[in-house]
C-alpha cells in the first residue's frame, strides 16, 4: 500500500501588508509498494492528489483551505513535490480562540485501477502552532 511523507510545512506573514497575506509552503512524496509500482508502469494505477491545510481541534478538525498539489494524476515513481509559497488570507488560519494548530494533509485515491480495487493513502505533516 502506498505511504505519503509530509514534510517541510512552512507558513509565514507578509510583512508588507499588515499580515493580510499568509505563504504557505511545503513538500510531499508518495512511495509506492511493488505491486502499485509494477500497475504504474503498465499504465494501470495513477492516483489522484489532493492537499488540505486543516486545523487541529479537539472534537473534529476545520478544513481551512485546499492546496495545490503539483499534479493532478501521480504514477508511482513520480519523485518529491516542493509546493508553494502559495498565498491565501492569513484570516483563514485564524481558526481558534487563542493558538492555532494548523497542520497539512495529503490524500492520494487510486484512479482506474484493475478490477475496480481502490488504494487509498494519507499522510499528515507535523503541527504549526500560530498565534494571530
């Protein structure tokens, strides 16, 4: 089954503009296992990416924005993504009373794959706690 790392999450303030703008960047990487990587290369299996920026709360965490993924359909053996800075309304990550715990998730969703068999994969970078 696939694994995605998450790594790298970067989030920063334009100092310019009275911290109406946020950047937002960071970097994934999705490995394969043989079998996935045998339907890649044979054209069969190709997942389709996405990235949300969510934060972190004790009943249900809040989607705050969607991310670009650098791909819209990954094969096995695509290598890592640097995505960003991509800038968004710093008003988005303020999702909280007092510290917010903004992390990113990735999710890769197998897309025509043989027999109609579904690979899903998640991975979640580390917490960014900021205070605005």
């Amino acid at each position: 089954m696939a694994t995605i790392a998450v790594k790298n999450l970067k989030i920063t303030k334009d100092a310019n503009k009275s911290n109406e703008l946020c950047f937002v960047s960071f970097t994934y990487s999705v490995e394969c296992d043989r079998a996935e990587q045998v339907l890649s290369e044979a054209g069969l299996l190709k997942f389709e990416i996405k990235a949300s920026l969510l934060g972190y709360d004790d009943w249900f965490d809040d989607h705050l924005s969607d991310m670009p993924s650098g791909t819209n359909h990954y094969k096995c053996g695509g290598g890592e993504f640097n995505i960003g800075p991509v800038a968004i309304p710093c008003s988005i990550l303020d999702e909280d009373f007092g510290e917010d715990e903004i992390y990113l998730k990735v999710t890769a969703t197998s897309v025509g794959a043989p027999g109609g068999n579904e690979y899903t994969a998640e991975g979640s970078s580390d917490s960014i706690t900021l205070n605005f």
